[in-house]
C-alpha cells in the first residue's frame, strides 16, 4: 500500500492547496468512496476534509513515504502563512503542532481565533478562468490557495475577476468530501456583478494578501504613527483624531465595499477594529483589515520593502549548513553580513560559522526553506576538511562521500586534489630554500619593464583559453549558462594563473569582449534549453508537447515574454 500511495499521489502544483492535490490522487485512485480515499492517506476515515488548516500532517506524510515533509505542505499548500501573519510565534507554534499531529474539525481555527472574527472565510472555491487554461496547458487545473483568502475577489497575477464554483468553503456539511476543479462544468458559472468602484481597491487587496500568503520572513504590526501624523490624524499630544480619521476612512471606500469586506466601523464606536489596529492591539489576528488601512494610509507597500529590506534572509540565529559538523542545520551564525549583487541588485547574504564553513545566497528569502538552502560555498572550514580526509582512508564511494559532505562529487575530487596540491607545494618550497612558488608564476606573467605587469601578453594568453571554455561549456550535456562566472570556472586552473575580476578585464580588451559577446541573458540561456529539448525530443517522439518540452527543459510555465516571442 505505501509503494502504491507513493506511485500515485500526485506532484503539488504551484500554490495549489493540499486540499486539491487530495481530491486529484481520489481521481486517480479508482477508490469507489471518499472515506476510503481518506482511509488510503490518513489510515482513519473520520479525518475531515478541510481546505483552509488541514490536519492529521504527520499521518499524511508517513502514508505517502516522505514525499513530502510536513513544513512544506502547511508552509506551501495550506493557508496557515496568511493566517500568521501578524500572530505571535507562540500561537502559530501550537497550530502548526496541531496541523501536524491532528485536531478535530475547527480546532485549529479557535486556536488561532478565527470564529471570534466578524471576517468569514469564503463561502464557495474560487477560480480564475485564465489561470484554468493554462493550468490545462501544462497538465490539469486545480484550486489555487491564493484565491481562497478572505476579501480576495481577484487573481492577483491576471487581475481578473474569480469565478465562484458551488463546491463549499466550509466542509461541515461535506465532512468528507475532497472535489477537484477539473470535474467541474466551468462554463455553468457566471462571473457576478460587483461595484465598478471597488476594483481598483479589490487588485490591491489580492495582490497584497498574496504577497502575504508566500512571505516566510513574518510580519510586524505596521507602525501607523508617522502616516497619521503626515495626515494630520494626531494631536499635538500625539493622541489620533478617531473621529476624523473614521469619517475620512468611510469616505474613501464606502460603506458599501466596507460591509462587502466584513469590516464595517461605526462613528460614535470607541472599540473598533480600526481602534485596535491603529493602537496595535496584539490580539487583531487578520490581514486584511490590516491591508485596507495601509491601502488608505497609503504605506504598506512602503512598510513591505523596508521589512524585507532589513531583514532578507530574516532574523537570526540562522542555521550552519555544513553537513560536516554536528551541529548541521543548527541556528548557530548570529551574524548574517548583507552586500547587494552588482547586476541584480539583490542582496547576497554571507553566513559564516565558527567551524569555518561559510556560505551565501541571493536573496531575499520567500520561504522557510530558503534558510535551508546554499547558494555558493566560499569557505569549507577546518571540520568539513578533516571530515574529507576521514572519508578518503575510508572504503566509501565517491558518490557516498559526496552525500555525507553535502557537495557533488566533483566537489570531492577538487578539494582532495586541493589538499594533495596544497601538501606537494608545501614541500617544494622548504626544499627550494624558502621560494614561493606563487611568487615564481607571477614573474612569468611580468613584463621586463621596470617590473610591471605585461597586460598584452596576458591577454593574448588568456583569450584562447576563454574560447576553449565556451565550447566545453556548449559541449555539456546538461546546459549551462554562458556567464563570466561559468567561463572561469571552466578554465583549467594551471592556465588561470590570476583572478579575472572587472578591474582587471577593462586592461584586457581581447578577453573582454569574449566573454561579453558570449555572455547568454537568462532569455537567452532558456531558448538555448528549449531548442536542445526539442531536438531531443525529435529523436524520440512524433509529436512535441508544449508542456513535455519544458519538462525536458528543465524550465517552468509562465516564461518570460520574450522568450515566448522567439
């Protein structure tokens, strides 16, 4: 039974709710009833099926053999990360506990608070007629999380107005019912009619609850102090002109939107939810009231960008990632050093761990697992070393070495031939009386001209090893990305004997414009793939499919424009 369910539970799509990828696998199951689905994957028929916070995780997880972990089906495929987002650690803490472990149906909501809210969660699933199409396009369409939020009337990528299906929000009166899009008439359902002044307000509110769903770096309540100062919404005292700013606030949306949103204010109330958001009451618990006052604040945005800009790779400890050392994947580097990459802008943490191991990646984070992931090794430190050399005198294969060390096995053979290198030069130069050997290669490369560097002869010699580099990179079964970067490295290193930096580059004209006229953009880089896919696929089949190519191709639906173009 486990080998079945893991040959059959489907891969999750995209912001595709786990309450979807469920009603896909009973799709394809051939399982006559609901409960027996629910039997399959949870070994229990009474689990209820639950679209926004499932749980019964850890049972899921297990059934279907470590497919996926538990933290990324809540952070991914369920709704917890916009329902967290303004709560404190505690409070998520026990309902991603209860999520995992199991609860009984409404548990995790009145955990978090959600009944006590006067904003309802949906009443029927939502979809957007375009995303449909071209989910169908590349496989079968199914529900997307970020259009089950509350308030969200619009796909936040497309802009257009969701389709209200009649499959229920609420699964209290279909306890065990898990329904997949694709079995529905999409053409039965009518687009219905809202207040042409609400769009613009509506965008807004799916773009952002979005931004909030996929956001791991969490939250703080906005400060509002400074935006109702500007306003002109404080006294002299620093007390806020409730009355003024509720007028105000009515005037900008309207009764009318504001009762549709379920976030209604009366004049004369001195307890309103507003009242609490402005003050920063610690137990307002939902977004969205949160993303109408920023909206007419006229300072979300604004907040967002200086959050993730102080915090990109969020708030430390952050865990040392040197599979090498004991502590692997403990939050041990208090310090995370930021620089902003010269062509993106992004910026580049750099984490560096008292064993010596130091990594970066790009940022900014979008997800827990990103404080997961290397983006490139700089430094591998003494204990990952003294690991490898453990390994070596051992009978283990490359490969297993590879895995133990957390690097590829090429990784392995460099750094081994590093330590031998490092060993035999260390040699040479007692035996040479002390001469550095380094010192002996940078003189070739001098001019005899009082003593200095001879840049024409330099790139003379470096040119033909750049055109080299670029055919072998070509040559590659697996594409590469014709770069600087992916040029250097394919260099052999007894040829490269000085660092190829922009500085250095503008003294070698030759070399320079190799490299820039070779240098692929990423559209480039991605039609190069798709023509390499296609021939392959030639070769074998009949027939290309669109969404066959980009599987070969390694590359994911939607590109960008100007690929599409070419």
């Amino acid at each position: 039974m486990m080998i079945l369910l893991l040959a059959h539970f489907p891969t999750l799509y995209n912001d595709e709710l786990l309450y979807s990828g469920i009603a896909r696998y009973h799709q394809i199951s051939g399982n006559r009833t609901q409960k027996q689905t629910i039997e399959d994957l949870f070994g229990d028929r009474l689990v209820c099926a639950t679209v926004d916070l499932p749980s019964h995780l850890d049972k899921l997880t297990d059934r279907i053999n470590g497919g996926y972990s538990v933290r990324h089906l809540i952070q991914y495929h369920t709704l917890l990360p916009y329902y967290s987002t303004f709560f404190h650690k505690e409070k998520v803490n026990e309902a991603r506990a209860l999520m995992a472990q199991g609860a009984s149906s409404g548990v995790v909501h009145s955990k978090l608070g959600l009944p006590a809210s006067l904003i309802k969660s949906p009443a029927q699933l939502k979809f957007c007629p375009q995303c449909y199409n071209e989910d169908l396009e590349i496989g079968e369409p199914y529900w997307h999380r970020s259009h089950q939020l509350p308030g969200v009337v619009f796909c936040d990528v497309h802009k257009r107005q969701l389709i209200k299906s009649d499959v229920t929000y609420s699964t209290r009166d279909h306890k065990f019912a898990f329904i997949p899009l694709s079995e529905l008439n999409t053409e039965q359902y009518q687009i219905e009619e809202i207040n042409s002044g609400w769009v613009e307000h509506l965008q807004f509110i799916a773009e952002q609850s979005a931004l909030i769903l996929n956001s791991s770096l969490g939250q703080k309540i906005p400060n509002y102090t400074p935006a109702l100062q500007e306003k002109g919404y404080l006294t002299g005292g620093g007390r806020v002109r409730f009355d003024r700013l509720i007028r105000d606030f009515q005037d900008y949306f309207g009764d009318g939107l504001l009762q549709f949103l379920h976030c209604p204010i009366k004049l004369k109330s001195s307890d309103s939810w507003l009242h609490k958001a402005v003050r920063g009451n610690k137990e307002l618990t939902q977004p969205l009231r949160h993303l109408i006052l920023s909206r007419y604040l006229n300072q979300l945005c604004e907040s967002n960008r200086n959050y993730t800009s102080t915090y990109p790779f969020g708030e430390g400890p952050w865990p040392c990632l040197n599979k090498a050392a004991a502590h692997f994947e403990a939050a041990v580097i208090e310090q995370c050093q930021v620089t902003r990459c010269s062509k993106t802008g992004l910026p580049v943490g750099f984490f560096s761990c008292s064993c010596g191991f130091v990594y970066s990646r790009r940022g900014p984070d979008k997800g827990t697992e990103d404080r997961y992931r290397v983006g490139r090794i700089k430094y591998f430190g003494k204990a990952w070393y003294t690991k490898l050399i453990e390994l070596n005198d051992s009978d283990k294969s490359l490969r297993a070495k590879a895995a133990t060390l957390g690097v590829d096995p090429g990784t392995v053979k460099n750094q081994t031939s590093f330590l031998t290198n490092k060993c035999e030069t260390k040699v040479k130069y007692l035996s040479a009386g002390g001469i550095s050997p380094k010192k002996n290669r940078e003189k070739k490369l001098r001019g005899s001209t009082f003593g200095r560097t001879n840049w024409e002869e330099r790139d003379a010699l470096l040119s033909p090893e750049v055109v080299n580099a670029i055919v072998k990179i070509k040559s590659k079964n697996k594409p590469l990305r014709i770069s600087k970067s992916s040029i250097v490295r394919n260099i052999a290193a007894d040829k490269l004997l000085f660092k190829i930096t922009d500085k250095n580059l503008e003294k070698l004209p030759n070399t320079k414009k190799l490299i820039q006229s070779s240098s692929e953009s990423t559209e480039e880089y991605q039609v190069r793939r798709l023509v390499l896919a296609a021939n392959k696929l030639q070769c074998t089949e009949m027939k290309v499919l669109g969404w066959r190519l980009l599987k070969v191709a390694g590359l994911n639906y939607p590109l960008n424009k100007a690929v599409l173009k070419k």
